[in-house]
C-alpha cells in the first residue's frame, strides 16, 4: 500500500510554541455557543458575523475559538474542486507560464465558492480563518506545506498541497488545521461530513508534525529537530483520530519495516491521559485474511505508551493500531526466514 503521514520539526527562534493545555482552566462553552448561534449566517458581511461570533467572549483565546468553531462547522471541504487542482497543478508542473494561469484562475473559483455556497479547500478555509481573526484583532497567519492522509498519493507529492492556520495568543504562537477538523469525505462517493475534530485546535506541535511539513522555516515549531522531506515521506500513517488520545508519536520512525520472524516491533507514544490496556489492539492483514489481536506486552507508565508486537510467521502485513473502535495508525511489516 502507499504510505503516509508523519513527522517534521524545525526551529522558530524568536516566538514560544504551545498547545491547547495551555487553556485547560478556559470553559469554551460560550464560545461554541456563539459559533452555533451564527450558523445561518452568510459571508457578505463579515464583521456583522465576527461581532456576533466574538460578543461577551472575555478572553483573546475564546474569541478566536468561537471563529475558529464557526468555520470548522459551516464550511464544507470541496474534495471534487481539490482532486481538480491536483490535476491541474501535475499537468503543468513544468510550464511556469501555465501554472500561473491556472492558479491565478483557480484563486478566483476557490473565493466564489467559499461566498456563494460555502464549501472551499484548505486554502479557503485558512484564509477565512485568518480574515475572521484579522477583524477581531487576532493576529493570525496562513501557513502553507505538505499535508499526508491516508488518500495521498507520495509518488505525485512534488509541491505544497495543504494549508493551515498559525495563530498568536498570549504571546504564543499555536497551530490549527480547521480544514481536518471539519470533517471527513467518504472514500468513494467523495461525499462530506461535518464531523469536527477537536484534536486539530491549538494542536501539539509535536503531533501536528507527524502529517504537516512546513515550507517556510519561520513557522516551524518545534526546535532542534533535523529531520528532512525525505524522512517524512517514510512515516507513518497517523489518523485524525490519534489527536484525541496522543500527544506524541515516538516510534517507529517509519512506515515500513524488514525484520526477521519472531522479531518484534516496538511501538511508543506520549498520551494526553491514560488509557485501558484492554483497549488497545491490532488489526493484521496479510493480503488473505484480516485478524484482530492484541499486543505482545503493553506498558503504560504515566503518559507513556510502549507496545510491542511479534511476528511469528513470514509474509507481508498491513498492521492498524486501533484504540478502541478509533484507528490510530498504520504501518507495514515484511517478515522474512
């Protein structure tokens, strides 16, 4: 299978990063509240809206939540409009001249279609993000990269396909994916479902690495870290679902993995708060059959996940981490004599 996901880091010298811990003590209730009271509302009037969303809202961090909440929850995620510009974008990967064209004209489709029926791509929805926070005196930014999901095809990945929003509060800078956390699309009507994903909101940096590579240095966020394209294009796939329980992703590093049978592979993860060892298993598929088991050994220490597994048999394996009924990610191992 094609992989997917995982992890970049870089430096950001002259700002602090954070995450959603951060504003533990902070109820969003209100905020969500707001968001919810504006759901009728169109996008020709936008400081009408901002007012509305950020009205008795106390603190920076609310006003921008309420915004933020709107927007996951009432723009729909064009995944047709996307596929198209993908087209588009490879076909003339070497013709500058028509590249530009095209993106010039395409900017026009993706507005229209953010205003009149309220559906766009992840470009519209940072930008609509960052224009909601502009009015609200928010300082907020585009940040554009390299997204992975389980659909992206790595061989075709030669240029930026994916945009997010970075975001300034308390002096902090935070990073948001409101086009992930909208929703999701089904795979093969392509059809989208609002389903919000809360994981995606003042992310950890850490996490959000492991499926957005940055393009421009100045927004990475985490420090010291060395690691290249290359190396995330060999990790592994992590599903939005993983930002429910996770705070990092440890190991493996990769996606794929030779080893020799009865060999073992060792899987490590910093959790937001501790889980049931009962509910974690595996789902193996060797190409004929699928199986679902659970781990060899399991040691949880605080917020720290270790799992290890053993193949005791040769063949090629699909191997999914489930957490519950929640896929957390994926990886494939070749066990050979």
């Amino acid at each position: 299978m094609k992989n997917l996901w995982y992890i970049i880091a870089f430096i950001f010298v002259c700002q602090t990063f954070a995450q959603q811990s951060d504003f533990s003590h902070i109820d969003f209730s209100k905020a969500d509240s707001n968001a919810l009271a504006c759901k009728d509302e169109k996008l020709n009037k936008l400081p009408k809206l901002v007012y509305k969303l950020t009205s008795g809202l106390p603190t920076e961090v609310e006003r921008f939540r309420a915004i933020y909440m709107w927007v996951c929850t009432n723009i729909s995620n064009d995944y047709n409009l996307y596929l198209k510009n993908e087209r588009k974008r490879n076909k003339f990967y070497n013709d500058s001249l028509k590249l530009n064209a095209w993106n010039t004209r395409f900017n026009k489709i993706i507005f229209h279609k953010l205003l009149e029926e309220k559906k766009t791509i992840c470009t519209g929805y940072a930008y609509l993000v960052k224009k909601l926070s502009d009015l609200a005196n928010i300082k907020c930014e585009i940040v554009h990269g390299y997204g992975r999901t389980s659909t992206t095809n790595i061989e075709k990945l030669k240029s930026p396909n994916h945009s997010w929003n970075a975001v300034e509060l308390n002096g902090k800078w935070y990073l948001c994916d409101p086009t992930w956390a909208s929703g999701f699309q089904n795979a093969e009507t392509l059809e989208f479902t609002f389903q919000y994903n809360d994981g995606f909101f003042l992310s950890e940096p850490e996490l959000f690495a492991v499926n957005h590579f940055l393009v421009e240095n100045k927004w990475i966020f985490l420090e010291g870290n060395t690691n290249t394209f290359e190396t995330f294009l060999e990790s592994p796939i992590i599903y939005g679902k993983a930002y429910k329980y996770l705070l990092a992703h440890t190991a493996p590093k990769k996606m794929h993995h030779s080893i020799t049978k009865h060999d073992k592979v060792t899987f490590e993860f910093v959790l937001q708060k501790p889980i049931e060892q009962k509910d974690i298993s595996f789902l193996i598929d060797n190409g004929h059959h699928i199986k679902k088991t659970n781990p060899t050994n399991t040691l949880i220490e605080d917020l720290s996940l270790t799992i290890d597994y053993q193949f005791n048999s040769i063949g090629f394996y699909d191997v999914h981490l489930y957490f519950g009924d929640d896929l957390i990610s994926t990886y494939t191992v070749k066990v050979k004599n």
